[in-house]
C-alpha cells in the first residue's frame, strides 16, 4: 500500500468518526429529554454529560444540564453550565430567565444587574425583571426595587412573575395580608415557583404562624434539596413551634456538614436548654456566638448554662451586657448577681437588680446576704441601693436588726429607726441597742449614746462595751484625759481590741511611741490575725519583730493572701522590693484576687524599672479579672508613654467590650485620642460623653487640649485656665503655659509656670518650658536663674547645663561658665551645640588654642550645617590668625537671621 492510499484511508476513518461523534451527542440529548420527562434528573444529567464530552460546545445539552441543575437548587453548577449555554450563543429567551436566579441564588448581584435585556421575549423579560427586583431587595435598595415592579406592571400586570414582585414588595413593607394574596397568585399562574413558597415560609415567620411556616419551607426544600441553607429555616419554625424533636433534626443535619453553622448551633443550644442539657447547650451556645450570631436569647441561654455549670465567668460574659434589656423581675438578673458575688465583681450590681421585689417575702434573705457580702467588699453604694429598696417586715425583730445593722453600715440615717423598733419588739437584741448608742454618738446625740453606756455598764458590768462607747462620747467631745482614762478602765475588764487600739492613738498623740508599740502588742496578742493591728505594728516596729512575726504566720498559712499582702507592703517601704514581689508572685491570683494585690506587682516592677514585666503583669490582670478596668487603663498608659498610641487604643477598646458603658475608659480614650492627634475622632467622642461630663471639671481639660491639638489658641486658654484652677498640676501648668504661647501671650505663659514652681515641687518639664519662654522673651537673667536651679538639681541634665553654661557667658561670669560647659560636655562629648558653647567660654577665657581645636570639633560634628556654630568657628580661626580658612569658609557663609547678619558683618571687620 503506498503512502497515498494509508493518507486516503486516514481522512476517511476521521470523516467517520465525526459523523459516529454527532449522532452519539444528539442520542444522548435525546435520552436526557426522555429521563427528565420521566422524572429521572439523575439520569438526565448522566447523558447531558455525556454528550457535552463528546461536544462540550453544545449549546443546547449545556442548557439542558444547567437547568436540571437550578430546578434542584445547585445554583453553583447550574451558573457555570448557563454561562456556557450562553457563550455558544444558546437562545437567550431560554438562557436568561434561568442564569438570573442562578446568580441571585449564589448572591452574583452584579453579574444579575449586568444582563442584557435586548431581544428577550416579553416573558423571559418579565423574569428576569423579577430576579433583579429580588437583587435591589436583597442589597437593601427598596426604591430601585419599587422601580423594577413598576416596569413589570406596566409590561404586563397579569403575569406570574409581576403577582410575585408585588407580593415581595407588599413583603417589604410589612404588609403582610397582601404579601399572601400575591404569592397565592403567582402560584396560581407558576406552580411551583421556589421563590413564592419560600416567600409563604417567610410571611407565616412572620405571622408568627411557625407550623404553616415549617411546611412552606419543607415544600421548597423538596423542590430544591441542594438549597441546603432552608433546612436552617426549617429547623428555626420548628424551634418556634415548639417541635424540639424535629428542630433538633434539621439541625443535626446541617451540623455534621458544617459543624460551626451559626444558626444551626443556635437551634441545638435553644432544644438542649429545654432538656436541662446544660454542657450541650453552652457549647452549641458558645459556637454560634463565636461565627458572629449575637442574638439576645442566644446569649441568655448561654448565660443560663453557664450559671448551672457554675461557669460564673461566662454568666457574666453573656447576660451582663442583656441586663439593660431584661425585665426587673427577670431570674437572669438574680443569676448575674450571684455570679457576680462568686467571682467578687461588685460593680453595678444594684442596677443588674434593677427595681428589687420589695414584697417578696422569700426574697428578704437573698437580699440581707447580698447586701452584707457587697459591704465587706466595700460596695458602699451598690449595698445601700439594694437596702433601701427592701421592704421590710415591720414585726419581725430579726429583720429590723438585720435591715437597722446593714442601714448603719451605709451610714444610712434610717438605720435608728429600724434599730428602735427591733428593740422595743424585743429588748434583749444587744447588738440593736449597741448600734443605736453608736449611732447617736456619730449624730451628736451625746445624752442618747451616753444613756445606752450608763446602762450597758450597770446590766453587764463584766463586759467592756458600755466603757469603750463612754469613752467614745468623751472623745468626740474632745475630752482626752476622760476617754484614755475610761479606755484603761474597760482593758481591766476585759482587755479589747478596741480599747488598745484608741489608747495606742492617744499615746501617738502624746508622742509617745514606745507606749503605742507596747499597747498594740497586746492587742496583737488577743487578736494575732487581726489585719489592722498587724499593720499598726508595722508602722511602728522598727526592729523588724512584727515583720518576722508575719512571715512566720505567712509560712504556717501560705494561703493567707491578706497577710501576705500586708507583709509585701511592709516590704516596700524598706524597699525591699524584690524580696516583696518573690512573696507576692506566691499568691495564685483568680477573679476573687484584691485589686490591691496587682497593683502592689505593678508598683514593684515600676520602682525596678521592669518595663516587660509591668506590661506582662497588667495583661495578666487583664485576663484574670476582665472587668477591673484599672489595668486596662494603666497598661494604655504605658504605651502612651511608649508613644504607641495605637496600642493604647486597643487596649482601650478591649476594656470597653468587657465595660461599654465605662465612663473612665471612653475619658482614657479620648486622651489618647488626643495624645495621637485624632482631632476628629476625639471631638466625636466627646460629643458622645457630653451629657455625662457636662458637670465636670475633667470636660474643660478635654476640650482644652482638644483646641490646643486644632490650634484654636484663644478656646484653649478659656478651658484649660478652668481645668488648671481645679487640678493645678504640673501637666496642666504646661498645657496652659502652651495654649497662652500659641496665643501669643508670652508673658501670661512665664507667669503661670512661675507660679507653679513656686508653689509647688520642682518639675524639670515646667522649668525647662520655663527657661525657653524667658530665653524667647529676652529675659536671659531670669533664664539664667530658672537653667541654673534645673542643672543644680538635676546634674545629668545636659541642656541645662549648657543654656547656663552660656547665660554665664553672656554676663561674662566666665569661671562659672566653665564650670557648667565642662560638666555638658564630660555628659555630651559629641554633641556640636555644647562643644560649641564650651569653646566659646575658652575663647573668653582667652584659651585661644583649646578654644579653636574645640569649635573645630564642634563645626566638623555639625557637618558645617549650623550657621552660628560655623561663625563662631570662624571667629575662633581668626582670633588665631587662621585668615585665610577664615576668608574662605566666610564667603561660603549664607546668614539666615539678622542677629547672624551682624556677627558675620562684625568678623568680617576682624579681618580688615
């Protein structure tokens, strides 16, 4: 066979493949048509398939396949396969109406606002319309919406799809009835339109009708099974209906594929919760809040679990910021109180309260324990909202005693009234008729309180009381030898805390030290543990017995954080810092941890210097105790300080998510605002707080430095000469002494900060604004005085130094001069500006030689940049008789002032 006949017979075998390839595509399309019309999808896709192999340019099997695709709700697949039918060019009036809900289903807005509309039948326009109607709505843009209706009607108000738009717009606007009917007709004239059933689950949702919802969503989901989301929707009516079984299903399901699914954690927490399944419903709870669903009834659940679990941290992550929104008598706001007394967070317990049930009997002891436990953690104002809310029964001794005890110790007036009346129900409460003389003794009511003694010393005189409270009446009065000696009358009756501690007092008074040691060594004595005395003692003890004392309690009771913490603050006053932190750092802090222990590390590792730590330690506190917002706001100060300013804000926001309605961390922001030069976010801030600051003195310091940022000099002094009456510290000294600058008003400037630092301690801040205000002024003498009192007392201060050196110079007190210059320049050998200064005292000296090798080095280190420092080299060259560098390095001299204009004009004449 030759080459011809082998070429011949190979176009022959291609020519009949493709014919074979053809008829294959077209059967396949065939078997497809016949499988979807026997309702076989799956099949149908097998032969689509198959025939877009053999022709993957089929426009026709593309669109087939896309199709089957969207009537199944696999829009993914079903946007690729139309985008392709598209491509080949497949009919438009086919393609369009079905890759427009294929887009919307998978959110492709644009690409759905992007279809062409030209050469569309009336119907296929219609739905597209609709699809692009449902995208404006979607994306929050009623009035285009409106618009796309509108031109739906006007085409053809009768159709389907126009009843449908109209039914999602009537949707829209809430109006629910006709939302209904329309959806009802657009069945009517599309059966089994998706869009319109899920549309009936959504306004049954919203009629709250949760059963009827349920079976609209069920119905879609069967029309569209890879719309997987619906089962959420499913799952939610069913939540709703309360069909916990069945909501548990779909939401079972939707979580073995996607185990984070917000909603669907959501729907498992809300059935576990009412099958008391605590540890389920916090963790599904938990999972949901964390993928960003922050509904409040989530949260609560939470909240609730966590409560049962006794997780009293998560009680306050998740019902605390619900409390503004809970009804009074709501358990969750009970729930968040107790947690908050378990982990010892005081703060706003009152207002988690909210109105306390004053009749509720059962509640009086709840109320009594709650009150008396804030108290002893010093939540003054929390104890006595709750107190005085509490009715009480007027005939029950117990509760007058308790409600007259708690009254007094919020100071509380009401407090005798309760009291009385408990006693005169019955006479033999001791406590009540104690209280009561000490009440009357804090109001003056000296013959009532001394009444209470004389009987109290006649009924038990086997007991002190009744003499310590004579005592306390002569006291009060100012009758001194009378109480001391009632005090050492009742320590013979019975040796008393009480007594010892007050006759300690007095012989301090009296200046009699080793008296009050020995009296508070017996009270140490009766009462070992007893926090105040021990810390009496170690005021006083300077042989360190007291000390050895509690490190010897602190090693037998190595849990006793009190103790401890007395021991490391004894510590630091002989500065024994280390020693104090090691003692401290063996104290394992939890959320009941004083605050005074984290501020005792932070002090420790401020004094050491121990920047690292400090930081370390404050985010410590920040994870332990969360809502302490004391290290929030010292850990911004130390990155304000650190001029990390973006830090600060940070840390401040983090604060504000655990505390958002802190006043003292939003003031913090500001500051820091206004410390990174945010004018406006500063000034919107301070709009937000201006109710809440309009009273206070802090609003003027705020907005004065807020103006002085903007420059509005004139603003600035009006606030801050306010601020700085009430607070006049050194800070505002500054700021004030700036906005009066900027304002031209120099001389008010000089006044404010002299005034400053002769009424107050040193500051080297405000003598060195000070300085250079007088310097700016022409008031070198005064300078001289304010540079040289700053250099005195701080010797490492090498800009002193040198502005003395040369206000010396200046009044030709050469020998003086020289001193200072010597002391800058060992300080700062390469600095050009004070080697500069020290050779120009030489020269004045008359030290010509070191003068010149000492401008030398200061021109070469200024790079010859520095004007001044070049004359002055110059003039040394000169002085000698170096003329021609002089000459040379002259007539590259450009003056940039008049006062240098002069002193070159004045060396040029040297050398002529």
């Amino acid at each position: 066979m030759n080459k011809r006949t082998i070429i011949a017979l190979a176009v022959a075998g291609v020519l009949a493949a493709g014919c074979s390839e053809q008829e294959n595509a077209a059967s396949y399309l065939e078997q497809a048509k016949a499988a979807k019309q026997n309702l076989q999808p799956s099949n149908a896709i097998i032969a689509l398939k198959n025939a877009i192999k053999l022709e993957p340019n089929n426009g026709e099997a593309r669109f087939l396949l896309g199709q089957l695709y969207l009537s199944q709700g696999n829009a993914i697949n079903a946007t690729k396969e139309l985008e392709r039918a598209q491509k080949a060019k497949y009919d438009a009036n086919l393609v369009s109406p079905l890759i427009a809900r294929s887009y919307y289903l998978v959110e492709d807005f644009e690409a759905v606002s992007a279809l062409s509309q030209s050469s569309l039948t009336p119907d296929a326009l219609l739905t597209t319309h609709f699809y692009k109607l449902l995208t404006f709505i979607r994306q929050g843009n009623l009035e285009q919406a409106t618009s796309v209706q509108q031109e739906m009607q006007q085409a053809n108000e009768a159709h389907g799809y126009t009843a449908l738009a109209n039914a999602f717009i009537h949707y829209e606007q809430q109006d629910l009835a006709q939302a209904e009917q329309e959806a009802l007709g657009a069945l009517s004239k599309v059966p089994g339109q998706p869009e319109a059933i899920l549309l009936l689950g959504n306004i049954a949702a919203a009629n709250e009708n949760y059963v009827l919802a349920s079976e609209n969503f069920l119905k879609y989901l069967e029309l569209q099974p890879h719309q997987r989301v619906v089962e959420l929707l499913v799952a939610n009516a069913f939540l709703k209906a309360e069909k916990f079984e069945q909501a548990e299903k779909y939401a079972d399901r939707m979580l073995k594929a996607l185990p984070n699914q917000p909603l669907a954690n959501y729907v498992k927490a809300m059935v576990r919760v009412q099958d008391q399944d605590y540890e389920l419903a916090l963790q599904h709870a938990e999972k949901a809040i964390n993928n960003n669903l922050n509904q409040a009834n989530l949260r609560l659940v939470a909240g609730v679990s966590a409560f049962y679990l006794s997780k009293y941290e998560q009680v306050m992550l998740y019902i605390k910021p619900l409390v503004k929104y809970l009804p009074e008598d709501h358990f969750a706001r009970k729930m968040l109180v107790v947690s908050q007394v378990e982990l010892g967070i005081i703060e706003d317990v009152a207002t988690t309260l909210g109105s306390v049930d004053e009749n509720a009997v059962t509640g009086a002891d709840f109320y009594s324990a709650l009150s008396f436990k804030l108290l002893q953690a010093g939540a003054q104002q929390e104890a006595k909202a709750i107190i005085e809310a509490v009715n009480i029964d007027e005939n029950s001794p117990q509760q007058l005693l308790k409600d007259g005890m708690l009254k007094l110790m919020v100071n509380d007036e009401k407090a005798l009234v309760s009291l009385e009346r408990a006693v005169e129900l019955d006479p033999e409460l001791i406590k009540a008729e104690l209280a009561i003389a000490y009440m009357a003794l804090n109001a003056g009511d000296f013959a009532k309180a001394e009444s209470i003694a004389n009987k109290w010393q006649k009924v038990y005189p086997d007991k002190p009381d009744g003499l310590n409270l004579s005592a306390a009446i002569a006291l009060k009065q100012g009758k001194g030898k009378v109480g001391k000696a009632l005090l050492e009358q009742a320590i013979t009756v019975e040796p008393n805390v009480y007594a010892l501690l007050q006759l300690a007092q007095l012989s301090l008074i009296e200046d009699n030290q080793a008296k009050a040691l020995e009296l508070l060594q017996q009270a140490n004595t009766i009462s070992p543990d007893n926090i105040r005395v021990l810390r009496s003692l170690l005021q006083l003890d300077h042989t360190d017995a007291t000390l050895n004392e509690i490190k010897a309690k602190i090693n037998q009771s190595v849990e006793n954080t009190n103790l401890i913490l007395v021991y490391a603050e004894a510590l630091y006053r002989k500065e024994q810092i280390e020693v104090a932190l090691t003692q401290l750092n063996t104290i394992t802090p939890n959320i009941q941890t004083p605050k005074f222990y984290w501020q005792l590390k932070v002090a420790g590792y401020r004094y050491s210097q121990n920047s690292s730590l400090v930081k370390t330690t404050l985010n410590e506190w920040r994870k332990v105790n969360p809502y302490h917002i004391e290290p929030y706001i010292y850990l911004a100060e130390v990155y304000v300080l650190e001029k990390d300013f973006d830090g600060a804000l940070r840390t401040i926001e983090s604060g504000l998510i655990k505390q958002p309605e802190s006043l003292p961390l939003k003031l913090i922001k500001t500051e820091v605002l206004i410390n990174a030069r945010k004018a406006r976010d500063a000034r919107e801030l301070l709009a937000e707080l201006e109710e809440d600051i309009a009273n206070r003195q802090i609003r003027h310091g705020l907005y004065g430095r807020l103006a002085l940022l903007e420059r509005d000099f004139t603003t600035a002094e009006s606030h801050l000469s306010q601020f700085y009456k009430v607070q006049p510290s050194a800070r505002n000294a500054l700021l004030l002494a700036g906005a009066h600058t900027g304002a031209k008003q120099k001389p008010q400037a000089i006044a404010i900060l002299e005034s400053y630092l002769a009424e107050n301690a040193y500051d080297s801040r405000v003598g060195s604004l000070l300085g250079s205000l007088m310097l700016e002024s022409g008031l070198s003498t005064d300078a001289l005085s304010v540079y040289q009192q700053m250099a005195d007392k701080e010797p490492g201060n090498v800009i002193a130094l040198n502005n003395t050196a040369w206000l010396f110079m200046e009044q030709g007190q050469l020998e003086k001069a020289l001193t200072y210059a010597e002391k800058a320049v060992a300080l700062a050998p390469e600095v050009a500006s004070v080697i500069d200064t020290y050779a120009q005292v030489l020269l004045r000296l008359g030290e010509s030689d070191e003068a010149l090798a000492n401008s030398s080095l200061a021109y070469k280190s200024s790079k010859g940049k520095d004007v001044d420092i070049k004359l002055n080299y110059i003039e040394a060259l000169i002085i000698n008789e170096r003329i021609p560098r002089a000459i040379q390095l002259l007539e590259e001299t450009n003056v940039e002032t008049a006062e240098q204009s002069q002193k070159k004009s004045r060396i040029e004449s040297m050398i002529k």
